[in-house]
C-alpha cells in the first residue's frame, strides 16, 4: 500500500460513523448489507448515511453491488489487510513471532529521527 492510500482510508475511519459503518461491513461478511440496513442498525438518515459511504468509498474500504434496487455495500479485505500489513510493515524490524511488538532495543532500519523505540530516546 501506498502512503497516500493508507493517508486516506486512515482518515476515512477517523470519524465515529464512518468507523462504525466500516466495522458493521467487516463483521457482515463478504455478503454485505444494504445501505437501508445499515442505516437501521446505525440509527443514521439516509443522506448522511450516503456521505460517509462514498467517503468510504472514496478511500476505497468498501465497494458496492447493485441487487434490484437496492445496494450492497462491502467491506474491502484486501485493502483492510493492506493498511493493517503498512501500518506494522517495520514494527520490530522483522523480530520473530512471539517477541513484543514494538519494544525491543531493535534499531530501526533505516535509523529514525527522532529515535521511535523509548529505549533509545533514553540513550539520547
């Protein structure tokens, strides 16, 4: 995943509804629901339900199908998966399974500045 792209689907998720919207279609299943479902579950009006899908939409974390006349929204897997593998792509630089993530005395590869373990901020 690019850095552009996970800049947009992280801050596509960075509002309650949309976050809301997006974990209900995970947990839904490659299935989907209906936007009027989803609505109903959420408890949001239909125009503003409309905004956050396309915002969802736009950062590319779910798409649609169009059953009669309704639409079938989806989560994205591959894409959540995407942005969940850059977001820990160097934590602990590769250490093996098992060892805690993200706190050992593991440099980072390239160096970071600032250090980004506390470890290291200590010998500063």
């Amino acid at each position: 995943m690019e850095k552009n792209d996970a800049l947009a689907a992280l801050a596509a998720l960075a509002q309650d509804s949309r976050l809301d919207i997006f974990r209900l279609l995970v947990e839904a299943g490659p299935g989907g629901l209906s936007a009027g479902r989803i609505g109903e579950c959420l408890g949001l009006p239909s125009a503003t339900l409309s905004f956050h899908l396309n915002q969802l939409r736009h950062a590319k974390l779910i798409t649609f199908r169009r059953e009669s006349r309704s639409l079938i929204y989806m989560a994205e897997y591959p894409v959540m998966n995407a942005l969940l593998g850059y977001l820990t792509e160097n934590c602990c630089a590769g250490a093996p399974a098992g060892a805690p993530l993200c706190e050992t005395e593991i440099p980072c590869h390239p160096p970071c500045h600032p250090p980004c373990h506390p470890k290291e901020k200590e010998q500063v």
